[in-house]
C-alpha cells in the first residue's frame, strides 16, 4: 500500500468534524485536534473549533504527512503493512508511544525516537511479526487507558476495531 493510499485510509476512518465530550483531544476535523491544527498553523495556541471545521482533508492529509510519517522518520518503514500500523497508532496515541511501541517489537531502547539503529532492526525484521507486536502494544495501551478513565470506555469497542482492522483481522 502507498503512503498515500495509507493516510487517505486514515482520513477515512477517523471521518469528519466531531465533538465528543468524552474525548480528550477535543473537537477534531479528519482526525487532526485543535492542537495539532494550531501547531501545524504555527500557533502557540490551539485552533478554535471553527478553524478545526473549516479544516480541508487537502491540509489533513499533508499534515498527516508531516507530522505522522515523515518527521517521526516512519516514511523509512519498508514494510507498507508494518508502517500503516505505526502511523495509526501514532494518529490515535501519539507518535512517541507508537514509536516506543516499534523500539520494543524490535528489542531496541526504546527512547521514542526512530533514528538510524531502530530503522535497520526494524527493517531486518519480520514485517508480520513486528507488525503484530505494535499492535498488541496499542491494545494494552487503549485498555490501560479505559482501566485509567472509565469515561473512556464509551471509544473502547471502537479502538478494539480498528486495531483489528489495521491488524488485518487477527486480533
């Protein structure tokens, strides 16, 4: 699968404008949060929630690009399969957790950061494998987070699917 093939996935899945109560990240528009928005735009604050519906999925998917594949260096991922589970889990958890996430599947220190070391391990790697253990990680991690705050129970069937889905269905 392309990368951008890949983000237009992600755009579809997280859909359009929402404003979920139970949500932390507040309004989102194609998955991207007032303060991703407002990063993006050069803000020191978060974009206000009209900014966020006036959001183009143009703007989404290069700020998709930017901020979820290209900076975190998972554009250097081989594995499309493996890549796609990475980024997902960065959109929805944040790219540091799903990049401590790879650096575990891989047995590298995990730091959050994917340079050099954990790229050629990861790509050394058995892509099925590696991709399986990311997503194994986030599933612990979506349901610490509903153990945590019960209020987020309402996303947990949600999440649960889209792990799966992005897992291919072996969840």
């Amino acid at each position: 699968m392309s990368i951008e093939t890949m983000i237009y996935q992600i755009i579809e899945r997280e859909g359009g404008y929402v404003n979920h109560p139970a949500d932390r990240g507040g309004p989102t528009n194609f998955g991207i949060t007032a303060k991703t928005l407002g990063a993006w735009r050069g803000s020191a604050v978060p974009a206000s929630a009209g900014e966020i519906r006036g959001l183009t999925e143009k703007e989404a998917f290069q700020i998709y690009y930017d901020i979820y594949v290209r900076k975190p260096n998972f554009i250097y991922i081989n594995a499309p399969h493996l890549r796609e589970a990475v980024v997902d889990f960065g959109v929805n958890s944040g790219v540091r957790r799903a990049s401590e996430a790879l650096q575990k599947a891989v047995g590298a220190p995990a730091d959050g950061i994917v340079g050099p070391v954990t790229l050629r391990a990861v790509n050394a790697g058995d892509p099925q494998v590696l991709s399986l253990k990311v997503n194994l990680y986030r599933a612990l991690f979506v349901l610490s987070l509903v153990g945590r705050s019960h209020n987020q129970v309402v996303f947990a069937r949600g999440w649960a699917n889209r792990i799966n889905e992005v897992a291919g269905g072996i969840l």
